[in-house]
C-alpha cells in the first residue's frame, strides 16, 4: 500500500489499498488500480462555492501509436457518411490542393499506424502534489509524471517519457482525462480550425471550412492552429483544455530559414476511439523526432486546464498565463514609428512608378487602378485594381495633395462608375468584378466567371458610400448607389441571405454547397445612411438577423477570397464591426452581443504562439532577434486546413487592430487590447525600407508590396484608424472623429477626415502635413489637428511602448506658418484629460516625457 501524506492545499495520497489521488481546492484526481494496472476513476471539480462537478471518464484513456515504417504521406480516398467519394476541390484551386491533399494522409485523418493502449502498474509519489506512473512491456518502458500547477489551481502539469526497446516510429497522446457527449456539449474548439457546438458529419464542411466539429477523429498541424490548444466545454458548462508546454511545437523560423510547416504537433478533439476529448500528440508519427532506435527516448509535456467556465475564459488562460502574450510588447522596439510609415507611403501611392498606377480608356472615359499581379481569372498579367477608396479620399481630405485631387481620385472615381454592371437584365447594377483587364478590356472577379452578392456590397455599396461621405453632392454617385442596392435587395432570399455566387452567364446560384455566411447585409445598411430609403433598413435588419442565427450563434463563417474557395477569413472581423454599426442603427442589444461574441471567435485567427525570445535569427542574410519576425500577434488572411496561413503564415495587413482597440474600450478585455498592440508595434522586419510599405505574407519578409501594391491604400487605412482608436480610448473619448464605413475585403477598418472630430470639446480638421513635425523616439507616433477658428495646432502624441519615453519634439516653421498664414504665439503641453500639463517655452524645439502607453497633446496657437 502507497501512504502518503495529506497537505490542506494539495496532496497526493491513498484512497484505498489499490487507489492513489492528486487534490487540491478545485480538483481532484484518483486513480484505482484493476488487474491490468491503474485507470483514472474519477475527476472532479470543485468551483469554490459548495458545488461539486464530478467528469465523465473515458473508456479508453492512454494510447501511443507506432509504426514499423514510415507512414505514407500522400492522401488517402476518403468516403462520406453515404459510402460516396469525395471530390474536393475543384481543379482549378491550384493554392487549395496540396494542402488539401497533405490533410487526407493518413496521419491526418488518425488512421495511420498499430494502436497501443495502456495502464501503468506502478506509482510513486513525486512531491506533496505530484505522483510518476510507470509502465514497461518488451515494446517500450514509459514515465508519466503528474503535478497540480502550485501557481494554477485548474491546472496539472503532465510530462510523459518513452523509451523505445525496438526501432520505429512513435507518437505519444494524451491521456483521455474526461469526455463529453457526442450528441449534447456546449462547445469544442481548436483554435484557427475548427469551432461549434455539434458534431457536423459533412466532412468537407467540417474539416475543410471548421463549420462545426469533424466527426471523425482528424489530427490537425500546429502552422494553422493560432493558441496550442484543444478545448471542450460540456453540456454542463465545464471547460477542459488540453494544451502543449511552450516549446513544444515547430518554430516558424528555427534558424536560418522558413520552418513554418514542420509538423511536431498534432492536435484534436478526440481521440482514437472517437470519444469527445481534448487531445494532443507529440512527436507526430512519421515526422521530425518520431523515429527511435532502441533505447533512445522522447518526452512529450503538456498540461490539462479544468474551469467552470466558458471556453474563452480558458483560452484566455492559456494565452496570457501558459503563453505569457503581454510580455511580448516588453520586447518591441523599433526604428521607424507607424506616423513616419504613413507618411512614407503618401509619397509611395502618389508615386506612378513605385505604386504600378494605371490608366485605361474603356468606353469613353479614362480609368485608373495599380497593377495587380497576383492571380485573377483570365488575366494576361494585365489585371488592375483599387483597393481601399475610403483611404484615398481621406489622404487627399487631410494632405490637400493636388495630385490626389486632380489625378488619381477622377481616374478610380471613373473606374468605380465602369465597374457598375449597366446592361439590363439579371445583373443590372451590381458590381462588374473587382478587377479590370486592360488587355480585353472588361471587368472580372478573381477566380471565375460569377458575381457574388457581397462584391456588390464591398466595391458598390460600401466603396461609393465612403466616396459619398466626401463628396455629398455627387448625384451620379447617389444614383449608382441606389441601382446597387436595389439589385442586392432583389437578390436577397426571404429569410435574409444571398447566395454565394451567380453565373455570370447563366444567373444560376453557384457553390451552393456553402452558404453566405458573410456580412453581405452591410451594404444594406450604407444605402440607408445616404439615402435614408427605409426599405435599405428592413433589408438590412432581416439579413442581420439570419446572419445572427446561421453564422454568429453556430460560429460558422465564410471568406471572401475566390482562390481559396472562400475559406473563412478576415470578413469575419468585418462582421464585427458591421453588427456594431446595426447596433448604432437600431438600438438593438442583440447586434452588440452578437458582434462581443464574434470578437472572441476572431482572437483565435491570431497567433500567440511560440513565445517570442532574444535567440539571434538568420533572415535573409541579417541577423534578427526572434521576437522581430514572430507570428504572435498577427492574424491570418485564412487559416484552417485550405487557407494561405498553410504556405505563408500569417499577415501584416491588421485591419482589426484598431476594432480591437475600441472593443477593449467596452469590454475592458485586456486581451483584445494587447493583439492590437502586438500586430501594430515593432513590425520593422516585415517593413521596406523605402517606401514603408509591409509586407502582405509574413514569409515575405521584408519584400515591400510585391505583387500587391494596391495594399499601401489598406496599410494606409488600418494603421490610422488604429492610431485614432488609441487617442480615443487613452483619452477616454475626449479624442474624436467620425468614422465612415468599413474597407472592402480584408477587415474592419475604417476612413476619416470627412467631418470635424473633437479633441476635449474643441472642433477640429484631421490633417496630415508632410515635413512639419519631427520626433526623435520612434516609439511616439502622433496625430495632427487644427482649429481654424482659433487658429490651433493639436499635435496627440501617442507612446506606443509598454515603458516611459522621452521625446524632441520639433516644429518646422516653414511648414508651420502655412497652416494659417500665421506665426506661433503660445504652446501647452496637454494631459490625456485634457488639463494643462505644463506651458512650453516659445520655441519650436521642446523635450517631452510620456508614460507607458501614454498620450498626450501638444496646443499650439497663432497668430
């Protein structure tokens, strides 16, 4: 009999002759020992109030899979519940099929490989609240060592060692803690994969799009899945999550080159007996580390997490306590602050030969859009496209720039009026495609002959609203904004959702495998605003509600990409700030709760893993400490099994940050406040030198715009409306300005500078002045104002670093006496509440003090 001692806050010690249990205030563990050795009996949950939560156990609890040979790694024929080959996907999604393929291997699909079960036959106590299981056959001799987390008290800390007594390969589960039923469970999730509250037995459904749980017991690789964990809530409101230690799985970049799909990690949601329970393997069988000759080992830790509690609050846990995601912005420095980013790419997107800016005569009027030379349909390398039309109309409102005004902005304006579909008939009024094909002169969309109803929301509705909040009194506009949503209107089913495409030649509904699960109902709400035609409202709101009920409450989404078959993207961050502009429209509490919860979906398409370090990396032949090039912090394009996270990682393009930072304004979700901050802070890395363009993919490096230089528009976009979105939460609202309507495509941000904004109760015109301020701490970005009627200059300076910083703040005089004609009389240097701080001395030169993540305001008059 093992005796050991009982401790008031943890303990380990022995139940009876046969059983052994780790406690302490809110979880309890016993193993009981049968003939074959000891199984888990029982696991229960104590939440601190008198209630005891006692979890189901599975049947089959340990497992190791071993292969003799190498598992094959070509994909398998897979069958649907029917008996029916699957064919997925179509040919021509060339970015698809590999990935596609690798995931129907068998290692992939837990088919690969002879099954191991079993129990250990002998224990020992470790510590006050640890015990080492041990097992041994002819096979293998195997180490479980069990610890309750002194500094966690949901957590237990597991580390298992194998050593092989035969050649081969192996790969070490977790043990099967609980499960939960099939049939009945609150929610399951891998993060970046797969979500939902059901099993859903489509597999391509499910497996391919993460609209609900595979039913089948899938291995998934750790390159798409954004936090190293598997979690499960059951019916009963109890979350377990299965997580990997730090430094468990692959790093992106290990040394001198792109290591991003090495696969160390496998995760699911069940394990090979198809029970519903968070599981992990380590090695995976057939790769890096699963292949032992006799007498060498491997060691797999992780730990388990067990809360009453939601799966968010969990997943919380694990990112900021196991995978400590704040401590990243300690590390972030950089040398070129995003304000200096802004202004270097005004001059790269007024630039014809550096932003690849195009024009066109097609029919009767000259056009004008940047080359596109990624993949369209039909396109001879001769496709061109605009991006963000908010963001070229609010650089010209805020520099003036007369090239803008009378060059650019009437060739895109051009442009969008020929992207109109004018010929009578199915498609009347809705959007051409979002590219134009100078060489045979039409409009296409990007991966075949269709038209889908979310194009006419994005590069009518929404495009030509931001257009119109700058220039009001453009009727033609107002009339092509009226035919657009007309035809959407018309379009839209009488339950409130679209298809996801029509033919172009035939009108007939396309991929109705899948449905809209986007925020098509948008443009809906952008007619409304400008037009004030109820029925643009009614539309909106029915379509809101069934997008509500189909997409937000089962967490399923669709993406807006045509070459990944519209794998789920960032248009669900767009629907985020879609159902918080209803919610402004309506008053209905449903929309604002409804985009919380979306919200929380999104942070699972951001990576926080692994944790950034020091270590030197090689990069294209410079040395980069590792925190510069992480993952942690940016989102996908597209994740899952199809998206381009698969070959590219993640990108830099972080239209979110901003919407996150006004989230945590409502919700004060730290968490949400520090991914904004991570995705936007210390990306010099990813960033070209000259033109301060990002790069889209993060395996790009540091390339600048490559073959997407329309993304400066985007870049342009997302970091000002991050940058506004930290003056008002840091000077709690008192910093100000409306906001148009979101960018099309590839996130949730938004434009400005059509309307006074406010900085504590003084109007002001947002502006940007190349040359008149200079800083020389690049961790101070800053936004400029003026008050034309009392002749003021408001320059917010912003701290974007987690440390104080000091800053020499100088003001060109030139630049200076052109804002009104007038010399500097006075500056105050402003607290973030407004307050006077201090008066300045009359110069144009002053040192300045901020705290961590501090604002504030330089007011300077004239006269």
């Amino acid at each position: 009999m093992i005796i050991l001692p009982l401790l008031c806050f943890a303990s380990v010690f022995a139940q009876s002759r046969a059983d052994v249990s780790l406690k302490n205030s809110k979880l309890q563990l016993i193993w009981s020992r049968d003939k074959n050795g000891y199984h888990l009996q029982s696991v229960t949950l104590n939440d601190g109030l008198g209630q005891k939560e006692h979890l189901t156990m599975a049947a089959q609890q340990r497992t190791i899979l071993y292969a003799k040979n190498k598992p094959l790694d070509r994909s398998t024929i897979v069958y649907d519940h029917a008996g029916k080959l699957i064919h997925f996907p179509d040919s021509q999604y060339r970015y698809v099929i590999p990935v596609w393929s690798q995931s129907l291997s068998p290692v992939s699909l837990n088919t690969a490989g002879e099954v191991w079960h079993y129990q250990p036959t002998a224990v020992t106590s470790t510590s006050p609240s640890g015990l080492r299981f041990q097992y041994e056959n002819e096979k293998i001799a195997l180490s479980e060592e069990w610890n309750l987390d002194p500094g966690q008290t949901h957590d237990i800390r597991v580390k298992i060692t194998l050593r092989a007594k035969e050649n081969g390969y192996y790969s070490l589960s977790t043990p099967s803690l609980a499960i939960a039923d099939r049939q009945q469970f609150q929610w399951a999730v891998i993060p970046g994969l797969f979500q939902g509250a059901a099993l859903n037995p489509d597999f391509v459904d499910a497996y391919a799009y993460g609209h609900g749980i595979p039913d089948r017991p899938v291995i998934v690789r750790e390159r798409t899945a954004s936090t190293l964990a598997s979690l499960l809530t059951t019916q009963s409101g109890v979350t377990l999550a299965t997580v990997a230690e730090p430094g468990t799985a692959r790093n992106p970049w290990s040394k001198d080159a792109k290591t991003h799909s090495d696969w160390k990690l496998g995760l699911s949601l069940m394990n090979r007996n198809k029970e519903l329970t968070p599981t992990l393997y380590h090695p995976v069988l057939g790769e890096e580390g699963s292949y032992l000759k006799e007498g060498q080992e491997i060691t797999f830790s992780f730990r388990y997490t067990i809360q009453r509690t939601s799966w968010y609050n969990v997943l919380g846990h694990v990112i900021k306590d196991v995978y400590k995601f704040s401590d990243f912005l300690k590390l972030k420095e950089t040398n070129r602050s995003l304000t200096d980013r802004l202004y270097a790419m005004y001059d790269y997107v007024i630039a014809d030969s550096t932003s690849k800016w195009r024009t066109a005569n097609y029919k009767n009027a000259v056009i004008g859009a940047q080359d596109y030379l990624g993949g369209v349909y039909g396109s001879e390398k001769d496709a061109m496209k605009n991006s963000d039309y908010g963001a070229m109309w609010m650089l010209a409102a805020l520099t003036g720039d007369n090239k803008l005004k009378q060059q650019r902005l009437p060739a895109a304006l051009n442009f969008k009026l020929q992207q109109q579909q004018q010929q009578p008939g199915f498609f009347y009024g809705s959007a051409a495609g979002q590219y134009f094909l100078y060489r045979s002169q039409r409009f296409t969309e990007e991966w075949g002959p269709y038209s889908e109803p979310i194009g006419t929301s994005y590069y009518m509705l929404m495009d030509i609203g931001n257009i119109l909040l700058f220039e009001p009194d453009r009727s033609d506009l107002k009339q092509a904004l009226r035919k657009a949503a007309d035809w959407l209107l018309s379009k839209m089913h009488p339950d409130g959702h679209w298809e996801v495409a029509y033919d172009n030649k035939t009108g007939r509904a396309m991929f109705e495998d899948v449905s809209d699960l986007r925020p098509t109902f948008y443009g809906l709400l952008v007619a409304h605003q400008l037009l004030k035609d109820e029925k643009y409202r009614e539309g909106a709101i029915k379509a809101a509600n069934w997008f509500v009920r189909h997409a937000v409450e089962k967490g399923w989404f669709l993406g807006v990409c045509g070459d990944t078959r519209f794998a789920p993207d960032f248009a669900t961050a767009q629907s985020i700030q879609a159902l918080l502009d209803m919610y402004t429209l309506t008053g209905d509490l449903r929309y604002q709760t409804a985009a919380s919860q979306v919200a929380r979906y999104y942070t699972t398409s951001i990576y926080t893993h692994p944790i950034p370090t020091r270590e030197v990396k090689h990069v294209n032949g410079i040395d980069r400490q590792d925190w510069e090039i992480s993952q942690v912090g940016l989102g996908f394009e597209h994740g899952g099994i199809m998206g381009s996270a698969n070959h590219h990682g993640p990108i830099l393009l972080s239209s979110h940050a901003g919407l996150f930072v006004r989230l945590y304004a409502q919700t004060k979700d730290s968490l949400l406040l520090n991914m904004a901050r991570a995705a936007a802070w210390g990306r010099d890395a990813f960033v070209d030198a000259n033109t301060g363009v990002a790069s889209y993919y993060w395996d790009a490096m540091n390339k600048g715009a490559g073959p997407f230089p329309h993304h400066a528009w985007w870049q342009l976009g997302w970091i000002t409306d991050y940058l506004l979105s930290e003056a008002a939460v840091r000077s709690n609202g008192n910093i100000s300005f409306p906001s148009g309507f979101i960018t099309p495509k590839v996130g949730p941000h938004r434009s400005y500078g059509f309307e006074k904004g406010s900085i504590f109760g003084k109007p002001v015109d947002l502006k940007m002045k190349k040359g008149l301020i200079s800083l020389d701490n690049a961790h101070i970005d800053y936004i400029l104002a003026t008050n034309s009627d009392n002749k003021e200059l408001y320059v917010v300076l912003l701290n974007n670093s987690v440390d104080p910083q000091q800053a020499r703040l100088k003001l060109d005089a030139g630049h200076s006496r052109d804002l009104f004609g007038l010399v500097q009389k006075e500056a105050y240097l402003l607290n973030s509440d407004g307050t006077d701080e201090m008066r300045m001395a009359a110069s144009s030169d002053w040192k300045i003090s901020l705290p961590a993540t501090g604002l504030k305001i330089m007011k300077i008059s004239y006269q």
